[in-house]
C-alpha cells in the first residue's frame, strides 16, 4: 500500500489555516478537491522535508515545495479543482493568475514584510512568538530578507521607492477588477471552486484577517463587500475549525514522530544552551557587550572586572 502524500505549511493565525500566503493557497486548493493529505502545520521549517513551507511529499517519497508544482502534482493525482472548465474559463485563469503575480504580490509583500510598522507589530511578532527557540532569534530576519529578494525579483529593474504608489494603485485596480468579475457568484465560474479561487483566497484572506497598524490597501479591499463575503463563505464552508488553529510559543509537536521524554528533556536542554552561548558570542563580538579589565585607583593590589553594556535598539 503506497504511503499517504503529506503537506507541511506554516500553521494558523488571525483567523486562517495559515499565516503564510503560499501555503494557504495549497491548502485551499486540497480542500477544494478533497485530496487525501496528511497536513502537517508546523512553525519550523527545518523540520519539512525540504526545509521550506509548503512542501508536499509524495507517495513515493519525491518532495515538492513550489506551490503551483504541488498543485500539479495533486492534479496528475486526479484531483484536478479545473476539470470542468471550458477551454475560455482555462485560458481566464491563466489571465487572473498572471495579474495576481504581477499587480497584486509585490504589495502584499510589501505590506506584510517591507512595511515598518506592519512587520514589526504584525509579522515579526506572529512569527518571534510561534517559532521555536532559539530559532525565533533569527529565523524571522532570514525570511523578511528572502520576501525583500522575491520583491525585487518582481519589480525587475525598478527601485520599490519609486514606484510605491504606482504599484499601490495598481494593486487597488487589480481589487476591483476582481471584484467585477466575481459579481453575485460563489466563485469565479460558478458554484463550484476552480484553482483561481485558491489563489484568490489565498491572496485575500491574509490582507483581511490581518490586524495591520497601516493598512492602505486592506481599508480598499474591505469596502469591497463581495470580496469580503467570499472569503467568510470559503473560511467557513472548507475551514471550519482551522479558524482557530493560533499556535502556542515553544508549542512541543505531539505524534509519533514525537521523541521519547529522556531524549526530548536532553535535547531542549542542549537548544537552551546553545542559544545562550550564540547569544553570548554575538553581544561579545559585535562589541554589544565589552569585558575590561580596568586598573583600580585606591587599592593596586585588586583586580576588577568591569562590564560595559551598551542598550540595543532595534
């Protein structure tokens, strides 16, 4: 008996399966189909198969972590959410998916990991408070920085400086012409959910739920009632429970991959400890914290250690 596929993805947050957008479109889209899958939702991604979230692994054993390629894959596996789409609908989709990369990503990026004020009251928090330690120390950094290289691969040539409010505009537009399209529907072509509505809802649902400090295009989206209706209809009709699913920091896995308790006590013992002494070794080597050995006045004959601690703002 061939073994299960399983999904790894960044567990749940504000309301959704998912905090991550990539995996809440795979997720979305399994749903839709009913692939049989065992979901992993997991806060570290070291701990998927291929060390990023999403990540699929198939019956037979091969690792997939491209969102669309997972997808395909379910496809070939017969669970195709297109099958009854008309030539037209198949060629639109292509079309609504172009413009969802193009005009709609690169500010929700922005918004979620270039924007000050949203990233370090909203992202970095989420992430610092569900990661495990001492991952949560650098593990958020690593990743503003990977969504920093992904915006500039989709702005191409241009600086985000200059063209921020263009790209906002454009990103309102692309809201709107979503919402026209839509109309009165359940989903884009009809009662039944196609891929689009995955990624749509993907896209969506984080820019709603999401209690953003500065939200210039989340204000746009929620005075567009139908799109906002779409999103409640598919969180509430295919995520019934997942609403909820809000990790705990430091949260231990249970299941049985779980390690036996003498192993696991040794083995957070030995995290602890090697996050102090990272810890330690940056504060000394990026002068964070100084050690001198200063020569007393008064009394020649003792030495004293005196340790110069400077405050770190972030």
């Amino acid at each position: 008996m061939a073994a299960p596929m399983e999904l790894y993805c960044w567990s749940g947050g504000w309301g959704l399966p998912s905090v991550d957008l990539d995996s809440l479109a795979v997720l979305t889209y399994a749903r839709f189909t009913g692939a049989p899958l065992k979901v992993h939702k997991i806060t570290n991604p070291w701990q998927s198969p291929s060390g990023t979230l999403p990540a699929l692994r198939t019956s037979h054993g091969e690792v997939i972590s491209v969102p669309h390629k997972i997808i395909t894959h379910l496809r070939k596996e017969k669970y195709n959410a297109d099958y009854d789409l008309s030539a037209r609908q198949g060629a639109d989709t292509l079309a609504f998916m172009s413009l969802l990369e193009e005009k709609l990503l690169p500010v929700l990026i922005h918004t979620f990991w270039v924007d000050t004020k949203n990233y370090v009251e909203v992202t970095r928090k989420w992430y610092a408070e569900a990661i495990p330690f001492p991952l949560n120390f650098f593990l958020p950094g690593r990743m503003q920085r990977q969504f920093m290289e992904r915006l500039q691969l989709l702005c191409g040539e241009h600086k985000w400086g200059c063209l921020g409010w263009e790209l906002y505009q454009e990103a309102r537009e692309c809201l709107t012409l979503l919402s026209q399209r839509l109309g009165s529907q359940k989903f884009f072509f009809g009662d039944a959910p196609a891929s689009l509505d995955a990624f749509v809802f993907g896209y969506l649902a984080l820019l709603l739920q999401a209690k953003l400090p500065s939200g210039k295009l989340q204000a746009h989206l929620r005075g567009l009632q139908n799109l906002c209706a779409y999103c409640t209809h598919i969180l509430s009709l295919y995520f019934p429970w997942d609403g909820a699913d809000v990790p705990l920091a430091r949260q231990t896995p249970v299941g049985p991959e779980t390690e036996e308790e003498p192993y696991r006590r040794r083995n957070q013992i030995l995290s602890v400890l090697a996050g102090l002494a990272a810890m330690v070794g940056y504060a000394l080597l990026s002068g964070i914290v100084s050690i001198q050995r200063a020569t007393p006045a008064r009394a020649p004959s003792t030495q004293s250690l005196s340790i110069a601690e400077e405050d770190e703002d972030e």
